[in-house]
C-alpha cells in the first residue's frame, strides 16, 4: 500500500464513515485523535525516509575514533514514538580501525533503536515523577493513546532522578570551586532579599519483591524571593507572594543534605544575598544545616510552629 492510499484509506474509514453516527462531540474528538495520531504516524515515517538518502556516502567518520567508517548496508529499526510505533531504514557504518558500528542518522536525530524516544521518554517521565507507575501508565495511555508498561515509566522517571543527580554534582563541584565562585562574585550581581526554606516528611519507598516497603525520610528545600502588593482598600493588608522558586529533595542523612543546600545555595548567590531569611519548623537539623552554611542567615520558626 503506498502512502497516498493510506492517507485516503484513514480519512474515509475512521472520519468520513463515521461523520454521520456519531452520538457526542467527545466521540468526534477521539475519533479525530486517532485519526490524527495515524496521520502523524505516516508523516513522520515520511519525513524519516527523506532525511535518509537514498544513495549513501561510501565513507563516514566514526564517532568513536574518528577514523573513516565503511558503509555495509540500510538497517530497519522500530521507534517508540508519540504517534506509536514508526519503522525506520538507515545507513549502517562499520570502522575498520576500532570496528565499531554506527548510523550517523541515530547521531544527528538521537534515534533509539527500540525504545521510548526523547520525546515519549520526556513525557512518560513527568507523569512518572508525579504519580504511581501503575495509575500512571493507565493516564500516560488516556492521554496520548500510546501504550507504556508501568515498568517503561519507572525508567523514564529513573532517567529523570539521574540527570537531577548528574546536575547536583556538578553544582557541588561549582560551589566547592574557588574558582568559580570568584566568578560569580565577579560576574553576578548580589540579591538584595533571598528566602530559603527546609523540611522534612516520612515516605514510604519501594522495596525488593517480597520485603516491607520501609518508611525514609525525605528532606526537601527552596529558594525563592517575594513580593508584596499594598493593600487595596484603608483596612486591608498587604498580600506577600513567594515567586522565582527552586526546589531540591533527596532521601539523604542531614549532613550529605547540607551538601546540597550549600550547591544549591550558591546558585542562587545565598552566601552574597545582602539579606538571607530562612523559614522552617523547630527542628534541629534544619537549623544546625542553616548556622553551619549561611551562619548569617536571619532564622525565623514559621508561624504555625511558634504556636506550638
């Protein structure tokens, strides 16, 4: 079937055929979803075959050591798209040098040869980070019509949790930098007002098959700045908005979680606000984490716990 024939064949059985029974509006749109999503999937197909040409260079450069890689053949690949599965041939490379294979197509749109692309990976992860696998695939597919395993969400959420780790470090590394942080104090200007805040809360984490779930606790941390509008009529009162915020979390020990106070902190130029308020509860680690990395910090127990 050519995709001319497909196009017509999608319009004229799944929107033209039904114009005329459906019951409701929101039969419309989901028959219009489907029939977008197997127009898209054609689409992107096509536009995959006219990234590929149809007569390949003899040679390309290996990625890997930078010598000229030999053209074998077109391999087929399946993609894992947000318009379902999509089958694509492209130009395989073999080194002669290291003899390690490659398809410059992959490289230049970052294909992943059976597996979630980016884009899916993205969104998968999002619901992952927010909900249960298992309820969260079930919305994932409501959504967008493609189907996931509860386990797909759990490893896009876990590619989430890594780059979170991977950007934390490398903060950490900025912030224990002489270097660097002669560079902000040189290049950044000072914040005039910075609010952080800490907490704490008990979670249940998973566990191996067959083990209790144990009960952690999880630490979270913000930064953020204020505004205030005046009041509007002569007995009302000033309303404060918390804006620019950024949180941090981990499952951590107190003091590995000052680690990320401090990087975290400095990112914000906490350590050069000329006024730094912090906001929490009475407990101890939270403000044996604020005397050790801000000692000038001004430390204000929030309201509800002052009552208590």
């Amino acid at each position: 079937m050519n995709n001319h024939t497909a196009f017509n064949e999608i319009a004229s059985q799944q929107a033209i055929e039904k114009a005329t029974s459906v019951q409701s509006l929101s039969e419309m749109e989901q028959t219009l979803r489907q029939v977008l999503q197997k127009l898209g999937n054609i689409l992107l197909h096509l536009w995959l075959v006219w990234l590929t040409p149809r007569y390949c260079t003899p040679t390309a450069t290996c990625p890997h050591c930078g010598e000229d890689a030999q053209y074998q053949r077109k391999r087929c690949v399946k993609l894992i798209t947000m318009f379902g599965d999509v089958r694509c041939r492209r130009a395989y490379y073999v080194c002669s040098t290291c003899h390690r294979g490659h398809c410059p197509l992959d490289e230049q749109l970052g294909l992943r040869p059976n597996a979630m692309s980016a884009e899916v990976e993205r969104l998968a992860g999002m619901i992952g980070v927010q909900m249960p696998f298992g309820k969260g695939r079930d919305v994932f597919e409501e959504l967008t019509l493609i189907s996931l395993s509860d386990h797909s969400l759990d490893k896009a959420a876990q590619v989430y949790g890594a780059e979170v780790e991977r950007q934390e470090d490398d903060w950490l590394r900025s912030a224990t930098n002489g270097d660097e942080l002669r560079r902000r104090e040189r290049d950044t200007p000072r914040p005039i007002r910075l609010y952080g805040t800490l907490d704490g809360g008990r979670v249940q984490t998973r566990a191996a098959k067959g083990e209790e779930q144990p009960w952690r606790e999880l630490k979270v941390g913000a930064w953020f700045t204020a505004r205030g509008q005046p009041p509007k009529t002569p007995n009302g009162q000033w309303s404060i908005q918390a804006q620019d915020i950024t949180y941090y979390t981990d499952i951590a020990q107190a003091d590995d979680f000052g680690d990320i106070l401090w990087a975290t902190g400095v990112q914000r130029d906490a350590h050069r606000a000329l006024e730094l308020i912090f906001l929490a509860d009475g407990a101890r680690w939270i403000w044996d984490l604020v005397s050790l990395h801000f000692p000038n910090a001004i430390q204000i127990v929030d309201w509800f716990h002052a009552c208590e």
